[in-house]
C-alpha cells in the first residue's frame, strides 16, 4: 500500500460494539502503524468520544464521502451494513477487512488468519478481505499446522459458543438473567422454573434462558437442520486450510459463559498422530498455547482465558479405538483474537504491504 | 424372586443424597410393589425421617444384620460403600442394586436398562445388578433401536454434564457461586476476573469456577489422558448395547446447569441412516422424545427437561461429508432416569420376577 510517506489512515465501523470497543482498546498495544484513526457507529452513539491512541476520537455516523482519504476501514458490524458500506470505501480507495459474513464465502475475497495464510491478505480482487467467525478461528489456529505435518481427513465439532458471540445484548441478557436466577434455592431442579425465574424482553437474542441453563442452537436456520453457525464453521475451516472437501460435523450451542468460546476436536488424520510431537507442534505454532496436564487441574477454562490472544489446547490424546483419530479441547477469547485482534493483525498486513505488490480491483 | 405371598421389602442407602431423595420421592408415583421400605444414610442423619408411601421413615445406618428380611437393596452411595455392604446385602439373602460405578464393569454383573436389556437383570450371578452412569444412560436410551435397524459403527460424544451429577455439593456450590457473581458488571469479562469472584471452599468439588464458565473434565484421571467420566461412558455404552468393540471417543465437560446431562453425539452406522426413519425409530422407542424444530425455537434444554424422565432428543440431521454419520442432541435428567429412576426399574423388574428364574449364585 502507498501512502506517499503519511502513516495510513484507519476507519473502525462499528466501535461502540462489542467488538468494537475492545478493537479500539487493542489499538494502543500495537505496534505505531497507523496516523488518523477515525471511528464510527449508529447515529445514537454520535456527540460521545472514545479515547483511541491518546486522543478522544469523536464518534462519526456512516455518510457519503465518510471514508475520504482513509487507506484501511475495518468492519465490526451487521452484515447488511457491511455489503452497503464495504463496497463505498473500497471505492474511495480503501481496502475493506471485514469482520462479518457478508463477504467470507464470496470466492473473490480472501479469508485470512495472519497466522496461516497471511499472503491471501493480497489476493483481494475486490478490494476486500474477510475475517472468520471466532469459532472457526480458535479452530484453525490449532489446526493448520497438525494439519501440515499428518493430512487433516476428517473433524467431529462441538463448539460451546459464550453469550458475547451475540454481541454487547448477549452479554447483558446472560447478565441480567444470572442475577434473576442467583440466590433461589430450587432453580433448575424442577420442569420449567428457569422459564418461570428469567423476564423476558424483546430483544433477548436467545430462545430459551441461559443463565444455569444451554442451547443446543446458535445462529440462523440452514438447510436440513444445520444452523448458520455450523454451516459457517465448516465452510470457512475449509477455506482457510485450504482443503474444499475436508468432512467436518459440528455442532454449536450456546452456553451461559460471558466471553471465551470452548470446542471439543475429534481430529482424523491420513497419518498416525503421535502425541508427544502432536504436542511440540502446537507449542511452537504461532498463537497456541499447551496447558494440559488434568491430573494437576490443568486445563483451559473460557474464565481463565478471556481476555487473552491465543487458542489454548488441553486435554491433547489418541483415539482409544482408532489409532488415525487425535483428541483435543481448545479454547480461546471470542472478541480478541476471535475478532478484534484478527481484524488488526489483517489491517496491519496491508499497511505494511510495498507498493503495488496487491491484486486489487 | 419369592416373598412367600407378603410384599417384598426394598432398602434404599444413600436416602438423603441428591439422587437417594429423588429415588424416595419417585417411590409415591410407581406401582404399588414394595410392602416395607427402609431407608439409610450417614450417620449425621440418623434421628430425621423421610416421608415415603405415606409413612414417616426414620433415617437409618448400616450395621451388622441391617439387611435382615430385605429382599432388594438400593445403592444410592459412593463406591467404597457399595463394595462393602452390596456383598453384605446378598449374603442376607437380598438382591443389591448398584447405582454406582462399583460393579459395573464386573463381568458378573449385569448393566441394566429396562428399556434395553431387561432379561440381563436375572443374569446376576453376584445377587449384583448395576445401573450405568447417567450419561451412558441418556446415550444408550437413544441408540439402542438406532443400532437395531442400522448397525452402530462409530460414536464421537461430548457430554456437558450438570453440577448435580456431582450430588448434592455440586448443586449447592453451583448455586453458592452463582449468588457470587450475579450482578458484578465485568466479571467473565477479563482474565482470571471469575477466580477472584468465587470463594473457595475445602469441599468444592470442581477445580475451576464453575459459574459463568466450564471445565473440560470431569472425573478422575485415567490413562493416557483420558477421564474416569469418559471410559466410563465407553466401556458402559459398550457392555449395554453388547457391542465389545464399539469405537467411542467421548469428552466429558462440566457446564453450569443445575441438573440435565446434554450430549452432542455424531453416530456412524453401518448402513446409511435416512432422517425420516430415524425420527419413527426414536418415536416409537420406549423413554425417547423427538423435540426438534429448531426454526421454531424446538430443541430440549437441560432446563426444559429437569424433573422429567424421558432422553429428549433434537437437532436430527445427516452429516453433510459422510452419508453414513447422524447428528443428535439429547438431554436427560441425570438424577431421573439418569439414577434414581433407572434404579427402581431394576428393582420392580426383580421384584416381579418368577420364583427361581434367576441366575444367582
């Protein structure tokens, strides 16, 4: 990317979000990439300020013109926004990194995890470059390079989805529905109490209570009782590995955890993975971290890793019955590298880039 | 079994525990089998009573000659129990039936579920009759007529377990810990936040927070990494569908729910299952429910279940790479049909047997 020797210019869409705001706090423990920073949200956030690198930033609302002058516009909103609004700024000369599914499946977008296809980052030939889901990112993180070494046939998912994948409304129905539920000493011991405990309210995102309780649904219906979620998980893993006919089966629910998303992997490989180096691989990957020893309590818990950047593993074993099948339990913060920091880390790579070595509309 | 025309009379050890005071309850709603019923505990309890079948039971403790004209024993205890007075209780002429995991990997003694394999009860060569763990219950109710028309191959299960399945310690820090954190605006938001939440008690039985977060383990450690929950859930699943080689590769979690196993299960058949005929199957299977609908918001929560006795099952669908995979979800109250109630099938089936049918030593 060219910025005649300015440092470039970043746009965040989205800032007040869940997201958002732990993008805007990421910003100043980054390396000094970027010049301006400007921010913007929904038009009721407008007259407020969120201090970003030192500085209080006003909140701005999208508007024709907006992205003037803005070399990279990170997306952390609702896709319909983003199939609008992507396209403008990549128009006015900006690359788009989009952290929502409008575009991840789209075949002229690249889906980039920095820390296994970060070269994708330049193949954007339409000017936009998409993050994955947080599931699927914890996923492939741990993945890519067990995958390199012993040829990644087939995964058996469950993925424990925590009420901030819903965004800032998630966290605050779980919330509110916890402190309903706390201090009565019969709740969920009896048919329906937890229905009868919780309020309702119109934009609760979940069908039935969390608090003390899980679904086994996240997402829109798919087809053939697939959800959205599942279908996402297994087509974006796919395309990140690189591998367009990999099996995968997953099941996502929604559990009652504030942020950190926890995946159970019955991993087949063409090759008999050995555990001792299944477990060297993953130390020395990139944004992975070995704590597994149960016998010592030791094992990731969303709790423990909220609030930090890499995909934990725990619980790392062989099959019993089938010598090709690896067990392993990830986990790893939703909103951080699940998002916010993918997001950064992708909107780096191209500030970075020289001069015209991207394949760009 | 012969009672020489009086009504056999029933022993229940662990009456005051989490599943023993569900088992008691259940008693009122049952046929009316049992003349006498006496009831055990730890010795705190002795000096309280219990009401059962319309009489105020006193709390009694094992000693020498306690099983005296007792023609069933229930074992609601802990293992180390079990292993004592089970062979106490046969050697005065009762049948013992053991809801732990003392017998139940013996090869003399039969694992029963009723809706499974009721013959096996009189199979008891010990005078031992083991129940499985609730789990492998809630599992196997399910399959059972599945492997009957498609030939099971293959199972990969992750099982989130409810802090009941810990007994009465486990709901109550459960619920200590939820009080804890309700209404506390950031915690689950950053790192380690929970543990500072939490108080810690001597007798906590999990390691980690459990509310507002989860453990992947649950158990003692086994070999090779793998937890006492996990081949337990193996080899019962095996011993009951009769099925030694069965591929199972299962992990066990503990969620923050009251009561309620929920398992996510990708079932591999020998022959190609087809939905259709998959939803009569479980249909038309004794102690199975088909809730599932989820663009209508229809699939069994552990909240909607507790206090019910069936397995529930949601999310039917055909793996999308593997046309001989299945997809389910199943939910079941684990101190139901998941203990007590299996329990108390066991022994109506002993107590109406034939004089003599038995195999007992």
């Amino acid at each position: 990317m060219s910025t005649s020797g300015r440092r470039p210019t970043l746009a965040v869409v989205g800032a007040t979000g869940a997201v958002g705001r732990v993008l805007v706090d990421l910003l100043a423990t980054r390396a000094d990439v970027w010049g301006e920073v400007r921010l913007f949200a929904s038009s009721d956030a407008v007259g407020t300020t969120i201090p970003v690198l030192g500085r209080d930033e006003p909140i701005r609302v999208l508007e024709p013109g907006c992205f003037e002058g803005v070399d990279v516009v990170l997306f952390e909103a609702p896709e319909d926004v983003v199939r609008i609004w992507a396209p403008l700024a990549v128009e006015s000369g900006a690359v788009a990194v989009d952290g929502s599914a409008a575009f991840r499946l789209n075949a002229d977008v690249p889906l980039v995890v920095p820390e296994i296809n970060p070269s994708a980052t330049r193949m954007r030939r339409l000017g936009i470059v998409a993050a994955p889901r947080c599931s699927t990112l914890v996923l492939t993180v741990a993945l890519a390079a067990l995958h390199a070494e012993f040829g990644l046939r087939e995964l058996v998912v469950t993925a424990a989805l925590a009420a901030s994948g819903r965004g800032r409304i998630g966290i605050d129905t779980l919330r509110r529905q916890t402190s309903e539920v706390a201090g009565d000493p019969t709740v969920g011991s009896r048919t329906g109490d937890l229905r009868r405990a919780v309020s309702e309210q119109d934009d609760d995102p979940f069908e039935a209570p969390l608090a003390l309780n899980l679904l086994p649904w996240a997402g829109d219906a798919g087809e053939d009782g697939w959800s959205s979620e599942e279908l996402g998980l297994r087509n974006e893993t796919r395309k990140i590995l690189g591998l367009p006919e990999l099996r995968i089966s997953a099941t996502c629910l929604r559990v009652p955890v504030v942020s950190g998303h926890s995946l159970t992997v019955h991993a087949v490989f063409d090759n008999e993975p050995d555990v001792a180096r299944i477990r060297e691989i993953l130390d020395s990957s990139a944004g992975v971290i070995v704590y597994d020893d149960p016998a010592k309590g030791e094992y990731p818990t969303p709790a423990d890793v909220v609030g930090s950047d890499p995909t934990w593993v725990g619980r790392v074993r062989r099959s019993l019955d089938d010598p090709h099948a690896l067990e392993l339990f990830l986990c790893g913060d939703n909103l951080r590298k699940g998002a916010a920091l993918n997001c950064v880390q992708i909107a780096e790579l191209i500030a970075q880039e020289p001069a015209g070595s991207a394949q760009h509309a």
